[in-house]
C-alpha cells in the first residue's frame, strides 16, 4: 500500500518535488536550443490531465546555460520529463545523437552517444 501524504489532523501534505534537466553539453556545442525546450515543457505537460494547466503548480525556469529546473508542488513523475524530453529530441531529429541518461534522483542529463570508430579493424581484412 502507498504511503499516504496526508499530516495527522486530515489535511494532505503539500509534496514539492524539483527536477533538473542538464543540457549544457550539447547546449554549448549550439546543437541544442534551451528556450525552444523550455517553451516545450510550458506548452506539453500536463497538470490534472490538461495541457497549459500549470498554474502555480508546477514552475520552469531556466538555471546557467543549459539547465532547465522544474519544481512541481504536487505529485509529478520524472519518468514524464523524460518522456517529454525524448518527444522534443525526436521533433528536432536529435533523438540519433542525444539521450536522456538519469545521473541522480531527480536529475537528467543529455548526453552524446558514444560512437567508437572501427574503421582499423576494417582495414586489416
């Protein structure tokens, strides 16, 4: 059974999760565009089944170069911010070169693939 978040007299507790996309590497390289992104997340994500619902529940800003910061003040999963995530990387056909790694709780990075050349053993043949 879940845990409930609700405090000892009845009323539910407020959950105020935060979640970090860093974007920085291929940000830096200009191949990945952060204000496009974050005018994204605005437009797509969903609060109580509603687009553009956000309100004051769920906040995105901008932190540095390259780091997107989402504070949601109700349950919010970061499986969706992935998944959001991997939608913009495949609308701008980045989706070959870049992934979504999670390097901590609560934090995404875009990284590169990492592309090893074999042409060496190609030309032993």
């Amino acid at each position: 059974m879940a845990p409930s978040t609700k405090t000892a007299k009845g009323k539910t507790a407020k959950v105020s999760k935060k979640f970090v996309i860093n974007a920085t590497q291929p940000a830096s390289d200009k191949i990945f565009d952060v204000a496009a992104f974050e005018k994204f997340l605005h437009d797509r994500i969903k609060v109580e089944g509603r687009v553009g619902n956000l309100g004051d529940v769920v906040q995105i800003s901008t932190e540095g170069e390259g780091k997107i910061v989402v504070v949601a003040h109700q349950e919010f999963s970061g499986r969706y911010l992935k998944y959001l995530t991997k939608k913009f990387l495949k609308k701008n056909q980045l989706r070959d070169w870049l992934r979504v790694v999670s390097t901590s709780k609560g934090v995404y990075e875009l990284r590169f693939y990492n592309v090893v050349n074999d042409d060496d053993d190609e030309d032993d043949e």
